[in-house]
C-alpha cells in the first residue's frame, strides 16, 4: 500500500483540497492504515510538483480534522480517524442544535436546514 495523489490544474478544486480529500478519502477507507507514516510536506510537494505551503495547508486541515496527527521529528501519520471524526461530528451537531433551539426553530426547521447544507456538501439530491 501506497499514497496515491493525483493533483489536476484543471480541477474546480484547490490544488490543496485536493490532496487533502484524496489522503482523507484514502485513510477513511483503509487504504492507508492507522500508522502509515506519510511522506514529508517537502516530499510530497515536490512529487505532485506543488508549493510546500500548499501541501502544509492541507496537511494542516487534515490534522486539524483528525485524520493524521504530526509526531514532531518523528513524522506525519495516519491517525484513527474515525473515532476524531465521529467525535468533532457529534460535537458540531451538539452546537448545532443548542443554537438552533435558541434561535426558536422547530425540530423539522432544524432537520431541514441540515438536509439543505448536507444536499450542498456532497451535491446530491438526498442527503
């Protein structure tokens, strides 16, 4: 098993969205195990020939979500990342609903409004 990242300039996404949904959707899916050591910022940027800040920026989101963790000197790694994502999920939705009950909403506005913004996300007609 390997990092397999592919970046296109004529994607509607950013150079570093990509790579940080590629690397998220292949830690979510097992292809990179908890623990795979990734390459380093510098490597990997000049591999997909990009920035270092734009593989930093998404290195740092994909932290930031959960889905690797940096161990210093040690390296970048492939985190557990279920667990972190179901976790900061439960805390969004958490947030989410003290907000919408304080705004006076009702359980179907509330559920509604997340349908809409899901429908939005994933640009699929359920959600």
């Amino acid at each position: 098993m390997s990092l397999k990242v592919t970046v296109t300039g004529d994607s509607p996404e950013a150079p570093y969205e990509q790579v940080r949904a590629q690397i998220a959707d292949q830690a979510r899916s097992g292809a990179l195990p908890v623990g795979y050591k990734l390459p380093t910022v510098r490597g990997l940027a000049e591999e997909l020939g990009l920035a270092a800040n734009t593989v930093a920026k998404a290195y740092r989101a994909l932290e930031s979500d959960g889905v690797i963790e940096t161990r210093g000197r040690n390296g970048t790694f492939v985190a557990a990342a279920g667990e972190a994502a179901e976790r900061e999920a439960a805390s969004a939705a958490s947030a989410y609903a003290g907000r919408v009950h304080r705004l006076g909403l009702d359980h179907a506005a509330a559920l509604a409004a997340v349908e809409d913004a899901l429908r939005a996300a994933y640009g699929t007609d359920r959600p």
